[in-house]
C-alpha cells in the first residue's frame, strides 16, 4: 500500500493531523496502538468544548470524527521500523505488511519516568498529577506537596500558589533551591524540605499523608510530582533528523525536519509536555504544510 501521508501516533496531533489531510482528500495511513500517555486521568482539561472530557471519551469522538473520512486508514498497530527512501518512506508494523507514504508525520508524544515511590502509582491520575493547569482546579484550597527533584520546582511552587496557599515543596533529597529561593518560599508560608519521601499513603487514589525516609509523615489532600520526560520512540538512526536539546525532532514552525518529507508535532517536535490544545492545532499546522508540499509536487510533475 502507498499513502500521500503516514502518520506514526494517534494523539491530539496525529489525529488532528489525520482529520486536515482526510478532509483535503488526501490518503493517510494513521498508525496509534492505543496506548496513550494520560490513559490513567480521569479527565482531560484546557481544550474548549472538551472541558472535563475523559482522554477515552476524547479519543472516542476523535476517531469516530477522522474516520469518516474513506482516505484516512487505521492501523492499530505499533510502528517497529521506519526508513528513508529516495521517494518517501518505508513504515513496518509490528503486525501486518510494510507500507510507504510519500510524507511521514510522527506524532507519538512523550513517555513519563516517576521517581519509585511506593503508592504512586495507585494515586497518579486521581489526587496526584503532573500539569497544575490540567488539574489545579480540582485540587483549589487543598493541602498539597509538590515532589520535584528538578530546579524547576521553584517555578511549580510559585505557580501553584494561585491554587493553594498550603504548600509543602519537597525536593526528594536533592539540593536544587537556592537560598533567596527558599526564603521567598518562607516568606508565603511555603513549606521546603530536602528530605527523601518514603510512601504516598491514602486509599482508593485518595493521597491522606506522605511519609519521609526519616519516618516522619505530613497530611496532604493531593499534589503534583515532576517525571522525566523521554520520547515515546525515537527514529533517529534511522532517518537521521536533528533533534532538539530535550530529544524532541527539530522543525520549523511549520512543523518540517531536517528531513525532506519529514514532518513532527506535538510532544514528540518539542520533547516538552504540552497541553492537548496545543498539541491538536501542532498537528493542523503541520498537516496543512504537507498538504502544500504535495501539491506543490503534483503541480510540478
């Protein structure tokens, strides 16, 4: 089979992405296997007319949108191989037969690495999270922590002080504050400690105390935890992109690589978490550019 695009990650912007190249009448392959990063929220925030919209509900109306369209194809599949060819390029599932696509978008986002804290797991999604636009709302006027072993964690303390003015600011062993930091900290009451957290206790996702590896533990109601961010593939080897300081694909603001043909958007241009708003409209952009480049091809042929 051979496609005008193939689309590697069915997110806001591979999907939306999808919906601008169908309704150009354009054929695109759109590879997603269905494992996306917020599976676990319970709701999504931020995206006009979507306010609260839960990420399975999200995917459900976004699907149901693309695939009206009779040009746009799913594979429910996770891309295994990718490679350059002189025309296009060459996509492998990990099920099925090889395609090519005369342009490539990879739209597969990010993957998040949390620090190995006992009780994480059950709790992120539901009174833990990472984004405090996304879920700061919901927590407003509680008492929360934030973890972070990043020296960002300063700005994450100011941001969240909007939300709530009981805040514990743990660095989880690390010394990443300086001392003017800490002091405007203590001078709105914001509570910073270096030590390292034991366990998030609480019940059904419910965070109730965070205890510390020196035994001692604090009342907390929710809070946010900073992961490491790393993409969810990386193609480099094989298709020889620049990429960005974060690993993200270096593009234009059009979305375009350092490969002719080659195009990014989202999580996976930037290497940063970003908000599904301004994810969905990376995939637009970049959809509209690859629809020009096809037509400036198709004219000059």
């Amino acid at each position: 089979m051979e496609y005008d695009c193939a689309i590697i990650g069915g997110g806001p912007a591979g999907l939306n992405a999808a919906l601008v190249l169908g309704r150009a009448r354009r054929s695109v392959a759109l590879f997603d296997n269905n494992r996306p990063r917020n599976a676990v929220t319970h709701a999504s925030h931020g995206f006009l007319t979507r306010d609260g919209v839960s990420p399975a509900e999200f995917r459900r109306i976004a699907y149901e949108e693309v695939l009206r369209y009779p040009s746009v194809a799913y594979y429910r599949a996770k891309v295994s191989d990718v490679s350059k060819l002189q025309d296009g390029f060459r996509i492998i599932a990990e099920s099925g037969e090889p395609i090519r696509s005369r342009k490539l978008l990879i739209a597969t986002g990010l993957k998040e690495i949390f620090p190995d804290i006992p009780g994480l797991t059950e709790m992120y999604g539901k009174s833990l999270f990472h984004c405090p636009y996304c879920d700061g709302w919901e927590l407003r006027d509680q008492p929360l922590i934030v973890v972070s072993e990043s020296p960002r964690v300063y700005y994450m303390a100011k941001l969240l002080y909007n939300w709530s003015r009981d805040l514990v600011i743990c660095t989880n062993g690390r010394s990443v504050l300086t001392d003017e930091q800490k002091q405007v900290l203590a001078s709105r009451n914001i509570i910073v400690t270096e030590q390292t957290v034991a366990a998030f206790h609480g019940s059904e996702g419910k965070l109730r105390q965070v205890e510390f590896t020196d035994g001692s533990r604090i009342e907390r109601r929710g809070g946010f935890v900073t992961p490491q961010w790393l993409p969810q593939v990386v193609f480099r080897e094989e298709l020889g992109y620049e990429a960005t300081e974060l690993g993200g694909i270096l593009t234009d603001e059009s979305g375009k690589s350092s490969v002719p043909g080659l195009f990014a958007a989202g999580e996976a241009a930037s290497g940063a978490p970003s908000h599904l708003i301004v994810a969905a409209a990376a995939g637009s952009t970049a959809a509209v550019a690859i629809n020009t480049e096809l037509m400036e091809e198709d004219f000059a042929s």
